[in-house]
C-alpha cells in the first residue's frame, strides 16, 4: 500500500512539475520575447510531426519548430515500446488539467461523469485520427503550422495573448475546460492530434495491461477511474490505443487484479516507475545540454541564405534587433510611420503603436504588419538603385545604325538599352 500511494504521488508529481516548466517557459517568451526565448511550439513533441515531411522533402523545419521538438518526439516514441502512451499518462500538461478540474468538478458537485452513448462513442474516437491527418497534410502542402491558431494548448501558453488571430483557438480551450468539469477528457479522447499520434504508436508498444479473472470481482472500479473511459473490468488484456499508461486502474484495484505486462513479462509498478525514469526523465534533463538540442534558429528573421523574410518578424521582435539584421535605419522607420526622434528602440514592436499612440495610414493603431511593409519597401528601393548602378551602358554605334525590319538577317544587333539597331556587319 506504501508503494502505491507513493507510486500515485509519483505521477501527479511528474504532471505538476511539467505544467510549472511549460507556464514558466511560456512566461518567458512572452516576457522576453522570441529573440532570447523561443516559443512554446518549441516543446512540445507535436512539432515534429506537423514538421515532418517538409523536413524530410524540402529539408527545414516549419516556422517556431526546431530541434527540440524532434529530439522530444525521439524520447518518447523510443519509450513506447517499452511504456506505452506514456507522454499522455505523466508529461501531458493539458491533460493533467483536464484531470485536476475533473477533479474538482466532483467536489463542487458533478459526481456522476457525463458520457457520450457507448455506440456514438466507439466511433467518435476516430476522429481524431482524421484530424491527424489533415493536420499533417496542410501542414506540408502550405509549409506552416496550420493548427497552431485553432490548439488550445497553444492558446493556453498565451495567456489571452494573440487573441485575434487565436480567438478560434481560445474559444476551444474554454470549451475543454468547462468540459472537463463534468466529463473524463473529452478533447485527449475525440480531437486531440497528439494523441491520435501515440494512439498509432501504441500498437507497437510492448506494454499490456492484463487482468487475472480468476481474483477480479468485477466491482468496475477500474472503468470508473480511468481518464480516458475505457472498459477494463470485462476485458483479458487491455491493449486499446486510448490507454494511456497511468496505471490509475492498477493502483485503484481492491483486488490487485491488474497489472503491468512487457514482452510477456510481469513488472511490477515500482519497476515501471524506474523505467519512467530511465527512458524519459533522465533523457529529458540531458537533452538540453547537448549539443543537437535548439529551440530556435539563431534569428527568426534572416534566413540561414542571408535573405530578409519579413513574413517571420514578430510583435515580440524589439525594434533595436530588427533594424540590426534588416539593415533599414531608424530613419527609414521614423520617416515613414512618425517614429518620434526619441523612440525607444529596445521596446517591442507590438508596443511601439500604444506605448507612444501612433496609427497607421489606415488610422488603426501601429502594428508590426506596418514595420513590414516599411522593410519591404525599403528593400525594394534599395536593390532598384543597385541594379541601377550596376547597369552598364554599351558605347555608341561606332559603324552607324542601320534599319533592318530583321536584324539577325544583315548581321546587326541591338544595344544594351534596346534604343538602337547597329551595324555590325563590317
């Protein structure tokens, strides 16, 4: 009983600390900005693959999408095979919430869990797999994260930030929330895409969880405490795609009829906490501080060929950082959208237009889409006048002009600036 409540500890422990990682790694990107903190995008396993197959066929990674979110992945799909789902089970952070306010939902008073019918329900479970699929498919055939304004995780780590463009995205996550009040993690079993993902993985995973019949009375205890709503009391073996290898029905069990089983063999629930600790805390406290761990480029604007893309600056860009790597002095910006002289420079983009109530041509407030606009146009400006000194200009006709109707046939040509037709035919 000892090593159950500790091995019940364990895993809400594991959770708790993840979710207190993310908020701050989030925070700090807000707070920071991308140029000294990369986005949450940047840890999460999901990155890898939404970025898959544009890394695989074009050979870069999606924007906000980086090392990190393949090394990630690599961590917890080698640790399936021996754990099974176990990223969905300890170190889901929007899945630990889901639990917590389930949690206090039958303490505020919805005891009873609000359930889908059973029929409905077996199928509804694919469709996450659909929503996998699209997802992976826009993802590569436009070339960025097409479900990042629409996740509610993502939306979450933004704490109302971003609202526009997520107000989709928002609107979700108020919907899991308050779903999880009354109901076992409707997102984790019907939409999630990771989850779908590992759902995949899990087929290749060696860890069952069998139940001895000859002991289980059959009190559906373990139906009732399990998040993802599985039926495990009349089951042999439990290998369904949806377990996600919390061992909450194990530990719950008055009979201690279930448990954890690996390539045919028996482990005990201390041993799979060791495993946990072998195979995936470890290699995530070591993974940082190699050398193949990144969770950005080195900027976010200039691409690895020296070309500006002004599509990739960002709101949390400061001024000071885009006109070093843009080249397009203060004057230019100062000029073109009113910049007072003592601007300050280290202020980010997206606080420029309140900060000091400036408004575009438009009279809406400054924002950074009208920074990029004034780049564009300078670069613009910029390599025409440099075509322009770069052009050289053939001499005079030194033999005479000539017209010709066609000028290949009495052996001519035409000068450079195409204003004359010279004989060449001496």
């Amino acid at each position: 009983m000892k090593i159950l409540k500790r091995n019940i500890s364990t895993r809400f422990i594991s959770q708790l600390f993840v979710v207190v990682t993310v908020v701050l790694l989030a925070l700090t990107h807000q707070f920071f900005g991308i140029e000294k903190a990369a986005p949450i995008d940047a840890y999460c396993p999901f990155g890898a693959v939404e970025s898959f197959f544009t890394l695989l066929f074009k050979g870069e990674f999606l924007k906000r999408i980086f090392t990190s979110s393949f090394i990630l992945m690599g961590i917890f799909l080698f640790a399936n095979f021996f754990l099974g789902r176990i990223f969905c089970g300890y170190f889901c952070p929007l899945g630990a919430i889901q639990e917590w306010l389930r949690a206090l939902g039958r303490k505020i008073g919805f005891k009873k869990d609000f359930e889908i019918p059973k029929e409905l329900d077996r199928y509804l479970r694919y469709l996450k797999y659909l929503i996998l699929l699209i997802i992976v498919y826009y993802s590569f055939y436009l070339g960025d994260l097409v479900f990042r304004n629409y996740d509610p995780y993502t939306s979450l780590m933004h704490f109302g930030g971003e609202f526009k463009e997520k107000i989709v995205g928002y609107l979700i996550l108020m919907l899991v929330l308050f779903s999880a009040l009354f109901s076992k993690s409707l997102w984790c079993r019907y939409f999630c895409p990771l989850g779908a993902f590992f759902g995949i993985m899990k087929k290749l995973s060696f860890l069952k969880i069998e139940r001895n019949s000859k002991s289980c009375i059959s009190c559906g205890i373990c139906d009732k405490t399990c998040p993802a709503n599985l039926e495990i009391k009349t089951a042999k073996i439990v290998k369904n795609a949806d377990c996600i290898s919390c061992g909450k029905c194990i530990g719950d069990c008055p009979k201690s009829s279930l448990g954890y089983t690996t390539m045919g063999k028996k482990i005990s629930r201390n041993l799979f906490l060791k495993l946990i600790i072998m195979l995936v805390v470890i290699p995530l406290i070591i993974a940082p501080f190699t050398p193949f761990w990144k969770t950005k480029p080195e900027s976010n604007i200039v691409n690895i060929k020296g070309e500006v893309n002004t599509a990739d600056i960002r709101g949390s860009n400061t001024l000071n950082y885009v006109i070093k790597t843009t080249k397009v002095p203060l004057s230019e910006f100062q000029k073109k959208l009113a910049l007072p002289k003592d601007v300050d420079t280290s202020l980010k983009l997206k606080l420029i237009g309140p900060e000091y109530g400036l408004k575009n041509k438009e009279g809406a407030v400054l924002e950074t889409e009208d920074f990029r606009k004034v780049i564009d146009g300078y670069i613009i400006e910029e390599k025409a006048g440099e075509d322009r000194s770069m052009k050289k200009y053939e001499p005079d006709c030194v033999f005479g002009e000539v017209e010709c109707e066609f000028p290949g046939d009495c052996a001519s040509y035409i000068d450079v600036n195409k204003d004359r037709v010279c004989d060449h035919s001496q």
